[in-house]
C-alpha cells in the first residue's frame, strides 16, 4: 500500500510506516473502517496466461479455460518461468487493516490504536530447477535422468497473525528552519497458523518409476528445520482472513521511528493564537522531510502439545512418488505430506517454535516540489536472513510523484522490486481509497506484460483535517476561549478589549480610550495632583481641588491663569493684584 502510505493525509497508513509521522499530524483524527490488500511478487516467473490474474483469483475465466467441472485450468505454460541462475524468492500475501484510531489532541504529539491481520506464503533462496519441478510435475520423461541436484539452504514460510498496535510520535527537537520527530509503537501479536521448512542441505533426484510413465523424486538427503501448527488450513488462513478459536501462537513486536523535516518557511507558516506561537495546520510546513524507521521487530512464540509441531531434519533415502508430489503441490498438503514420506512422528517432534516478524529497514526522503505536488524516493530492506524461521518483508526502492490535499490525493508509484520495474496507482477522494502498487499485474493476459506480481488495495476511512481554531472577531483568541467573542481584544483578557493598553479591561476603565493606573479605575491624572485630567481644566500643571486642578502660586484663590499677579497674593477686585495706596 505503497501509493496510499506516502501521502501526508493518509491517517493510520502513514503511521504503519513510521510511528514519528503521528507528530503533528495534519488530521486531527482519522478512522480506518477497513482496509484490504493483496501483494503477489517472484522472481521466478511471470504471468503468461490468456485471462487477467483478478479473473483467476476470483475464478471468473471464460468458460475456454474451464475443465468440465467448471474448475479454471491453469496450465504450467501460463506462467513463463525467466531465464536465470539466481536462486529465487516470491511472496503472496495479504493484508486487512481492521478498524483503528488516529488522533493528534494537541499540537507536537499524536496516538494512534490499530488492528490488523497479516498473512503470506513466501519462498526464498530456491532454485529454478526445483520450482520449475513444482510448476510442471514430475511427468516428463526429459527429467528422469536419475542426476542428483544440489539445492542449498532454501526456505519456505507461511504465517497468519493478527495484532493489536499503540502508537505514540511526538516533536522532540525544533529549532528555526530544522524539526525533528520520534515515535514508537509496540504490538501484541496472536497467531493460528505457522508453518516453515528450512533446508539447510538437499540432495535429491527424479527418476522414472519402476512401472514407468510417471516420475518420482528420490530425496538423498535432507537436512533443516520443519515445523507448522497442525489442523489449519493454510490457503483459507492466507486468502480468507479467518480466524480460527485455536491460536497457539502469541507474542509482542515494535515499530521505532525518526524523522527530520526541513522547513525554510518556517516562520512564514507560524500564527499566534490563545497565547501561544503555533504551526499553522493548513500548510504544508517541510520543504524536505527525512524518514527513517525500524519495523516489525519482535517474533511470535508457538507453544501447543496438540497442534504445534517442530522437527531437527537429517533424513536420507526417501521417496515422493508422482501422486505423493501432486498431493504437495496443494499448498493445505504440504507440510503434513512432508511429515509423512520423510518418516517423522508427532511423538518425537517439539511441542515449540519462534517464528519471526517480517523486520524490515525503511528509508524515504519527501520533497514538497510545489504547492501540493511532491515527489518520494524510498526504499525498504529485509533484515531477515534466508534461512529465518520468519515472515519477510520483500526489498524495493521506488519514486512516487503525487498531488494531495486534505480531501484527495493521486500517487503513482514507481517500484523497482525483484529485477523489475512495477508501476502503480492510488487514488484517495474523501473516505474511499483506492489502488494498486503493480498495476501491470492486474491487467495483463497473454504475457502482455510480461508481470512478476500483481497488488491491489481498498479501503474506507474518515477523517477530519486539522484547521486553524476559528477565531470571529481576529483578535488571537479562538472563539471557545473568547469571552468577548464579537469585539476584538486580547489574550489576557480572554479576548476582551483594552483599547487604551492600559492592563485594565474596558469594561472596567471608567477611561477605556485613555491610559491611567488602577487606584484611578484606570483614569490618567497626568500632573499628578489627584484630579482626573477628564475633570481636570489644567490636565498638565498640579493644581487645587478647588480650582478644579489649576495652579494658584501665590495661594489667594485665584487661578495663575486668572491672576495678573500670580507670584503676588492680592485680591479679586484688582484681578489677583494687591491693593495699591494712594
């Protein structure tokens, strides 16, 4: 689900790649209802048949292609096995990401509960010669040449669990233009079915039967490791997503994650608002970010003296004859035939085995181009060897351009993955995504293509973008905080005005357009002599109170304004001048 996890709106699927995208999350919440995949990719072969694989899988061919029982006759040349040496390795499985919640309650951090089952069938490190075997069967007299072939260390796994995932990112350092964030999530993990071989050495040879007309493969020797829960049905438990009241393995796994944002607009994209400095949710606040994560790390443990079964191989001299190899091919048979032709008893089996989690490396790099166009470059790495006891994450690098906003986005990832180019597409538009990361896959017939794999996802999910907090009056104090919500003030008045700035709100200045202290009810007495300056006629010059605050020098009642001798006392009649004797 490469196309829909790189995109910033993504919700949950983001946070499954790495847990530190929940830091400052442009959703405020996100919930995922469902979300199914199917991934198929090999190295072996590819896809030649004469009907699309979404007609195989759902068993809607044209009836040409149909045995008389109405069954879909798949023929080995409907796959084109490629022509190498390499050892080969190839993967089915299948994804349901069950209801989960994401949500970001305040701005640097986010959680997020999810639930999940996860299932493949995967081969590793295997020769072209054996699955050539397995895609044709032995009836070839070309092949009864009775030669010994070598082949070394190969291993086959299948597993099906389900988790129950908390996850928690958060800003851990921010500075100017540079951001980085860090996030982890752990899981527990229940499992009903497991099953692997690991072959750490096989000899083997295929020779015609004693009656003739069939093949049949001596195993020489065979040494490894083979171990699956028993009473499972591994293409039900792969394709069907049941789950089964008999789950005998459980466990626990972890997902780390680390990224680095850089962000030159940085204070272009900051809004003050309630008191603080804040990111505004709405823009896209990186130029660059940086992604590193570690996933799936842990392993289930399975432990069931009834179901679970592990044997020490070191057998020789035994026989697969062609109706035992048929019998093997279907996947539901294989491991108990195993166990059958190679002589192994419950009795002498462990009753235990660990299988691991597909662990896995992830690295991408997101540019923001322009606006709401961006460009990916990422790569994921198995950090399982070949020879694990252990689900494994398939190894690609890919480039995906997109265009997204809040509402919709469109990626069309680029994946180099097992020798091949695969392109894809994903679209989300509102709840609904859809898309696919081999889009070649689901088209192809006749070897168009010439197709590896094929992928293809559905999912329904709602969400609510982040916005900036609505704020009717432009004041910086959003409405649910504003006591004065429909006149502009300030925050620490919560959001109710102080026009004169003098800390004093106006509903409680008796002189809201002019500043003055507290003990005056914030009134100003700007020549300090205890009279107003509203009731003040001389506002800049101390003065009496009963010359309404104007100054009287030579204290004789009279205003100096009104006093023709102001610095000599003297009397009214004369205009503030002493009397004058003849």
């Amino acid at each position: 689900m490469l196309g829909l996890g790189l995109t910033n709106h993504s919700g949950i699927h983001g946070a499954l790649l790495n847990p530190a995208r929940l830091a400052n999350h442009p959703q405020r919440f996100s919930f995922n209802l469902a979300t199914a995949g199917v991934h198929l990719d090999n190295s072996f072969a590819t896809y030649n048949a004469p009907f699309r694989l979404p007609e195989l899988a759902i068993g809607k061919v044209s009836d040409t292609y149909q045995t008389p029982d109405g069954e879909v006759d798949f023929l080995p040349d409907h796959v084109a096995e490629i022509q190498s040496n390499a050892q080969r390795s190839g993967t089915l499985s299948a994804d349901l990401r069950g209801p989960s919640l994401l949500i970001t309650p305040r701005y640097g951090g986010g959680f997020s509960i999810s639930t999940r089952i996860r299932s493949a069938f995967q081969f590793s490190n295997a020769s072209p010669e054996f699955l050539s075997l397995i895609r044709t069967g032995l009836d070839r007299p070309s092949l009864w040449a009775g030669s010994t072939t070598f082949d070394h260390k190969f291993a086959v796994n299948s597993n099906a669990y389900g988790e129950l995932a908390l996850a928690y990112g958060r800003e851990v350092w921010s500075r100017g233009k540079h951001y980085v964030s860090a996030g982890l999530s752990v899981k527990y993990l229940t499992s009903w079915y497991s099953s692997h071989m690991i072959a750490n050495e096989v000899k083997y040879s295929v020779t015609d039967t004693a009656g003739g007309g069939s093949g049949q493969i001596r195993i020489d020797e065979v040494s490894g490791l083979l171990g699956y829960v028993a009473g499972g049905s591994m293409t039900d438990d792969l394709t069907q997503f049941k789950v089964p009241a008999q789950r005998p393995g459980s466990g626990y796994g972890a997902d780390v994650g680390l990224i680095y944002e850089f962000r030159p607009n940085y204070a272009a994209n900051k809004y003050m608002m309630d008191g603080a400095e804040r990111d505004d949710p709405e823009a896209t606040l990186y130029k660059v970010r940086l992604s590193v994560s570690l996933l799936d790390l842990g392993s289930i443990k399975f432990q069931d003296v009834n179901a679970v079964r592990q044997y020490d191989l070191a057998e020789s001299n035994q026989q697969l004859t062609f109706k035992d190899f048929e019998q093997g091919r279907i996947l539901d048979n294989a491991f108990e035939l195993a166990e059958q032709k190679l002589g192994l008893s419950a009795t002498g089996s462990l009753s235990k085995f660990k299988s691991g989690l597909p662990a896995a490396f992830q690295i991408n790099a997101d540019w923001n181009v322009k606006n709401k166009f961006f460009i990916n470059l990422a790569a994921m790495r198995n950090l399982r060897p070949a020879d694990a006891v252990s689900m494994w994450q398939p190894s690609w690098v890919g480039l995906t351009p997109r265009f997204e906003g809040a509402e919709a986005s469109l990626s069309v990832p680029i994946v180099y993955l097992n020798g091949a180019f695969v392109p894809g597409v994903a679209l989300r538009l509102g709840p609904l995504s859809v898309g696919s990361d081999n889009l070649l896959g689901l088209i192809s017939k006749n070897g168009q293509f010439s197709p590896r794999g094929a992928d293809i996802y559905l999912g329904l999910s709602f969400s609510g973008a982040r916005r900036k907090p609505k704020d009717r009056d432009n004041d910086a104090v959003s409405d649910k905080r504003d006591a004065c919500i429909d006149i502009p003030g300030i925050w620490e008045f919560k959001g109710c005005p102080d026009t004169d700035g003098d800390g004093i709100k106006d509903e409680d200045d008796e002189c809201p357009t002019a500043a003055g202290p507290a003990e005056l009810n914030g009134c100003p007495d700007t020549d300090g002599d205890g009279i107003l300056d509203k009731n003040d006629q001389c506002p800049t010059v101390a003065g009496s109170q009963k010359l309404n605050g104007c100054p009287d020098r030579d204290n004789d009642g009279i205003a100096d304004a009104d006093d023709a001798c102001p610095d000599v006392a003297g009397l009214p009649e004369f205009d503030g001048c002493p009397e004058q004797k003849n």
